[in-house]
C-alpha cells in the first residue's frame, strides 16, 4: 500500500472561541471524528492530527552557517496548514476518494499528495 498525504488547508485564520462552540463546529468536528473512525476501521489510518494556528508556529533555518529561529508561520498567506491525515490506499484514486469524504467531514479545502517511495 502506498501512504499518502491529506493536508487540510484553513482558509483566513481559525474560528474564535465563540465559533469553536457553535452547533456547526460541534458537528464538523463530530463528522470529522466518524471520518477518522472509518479511516481506523479500514485500515487506511496511518496517523492524523489538527495543528494550533499558524502564528504559533516557530521556523527553524540555517543562514550563513548559523541556525535561526524565527517566530510564525514559513509562508506567509491567507490559507495555512491547519490539519492532517497520513493515509494507506491502494493507489491515487483510492486517495482521492478519501479526500473526497475528509474535505466533507472537515468543510475546508484538501490537499492529497503520495510519500516518495522508499528507495530501499
């Protein structure tokens, strides 16, 4: 089985906490739960996660020999990494119909993309 990537992307910042407690978060977040269920119960589960927003994140470089540590996000735009599923399946189409039921689930774009193989 070959792994694939499913990169949620977050469009214009994250919900604040009174969006966090509305009835359609709640069920988002239960759709995406069923989701990752179905994924478990498949066998196509690898290992997934939500991630904190972007501005917490903290970029990690080397620059003229020296290593830097810059706070935020690498990229800065409008659509950051918000989340992720790191999935088995049969091949790309397998994937993509993963995808399908995750950006459902999740009401946010999703990004699919295959692991290099290992040249081992």
């Amino acid at each position: 089985m070959n792994q694939y990537m499913l990169s949620v992307w977050h469009r214009g910042g994250y919900p604040s906490a009174e969006e966090y407690a509305s009835d359609e978060m709640q069920a988002s977040f239960e759709a995406v739960d069923r989701f990752n269920q179905k994924l478990m119960d498949q066998g196509a589960w690898v290992f997934g996660g939500g991630l904190h927003e972007a501005s917490t994140a903290t970029v990690v470089r080397v620059q003229d020999g020296e290593v830097l540590l810059t706070d935020g996000p690498f990229a800065e735009a409008k659509e950051q990494l918000g989340g992720f599923w790191v999935i088995q399946a049969a091949d790309l189409d397998a994937a993509l119909a993963w995808a399908q039921e995750a950006t459902v689930a999740c009401a946010n774009p999703v990004e699919v993309r295959p692991f290099q193989e290992d040249a081992g």
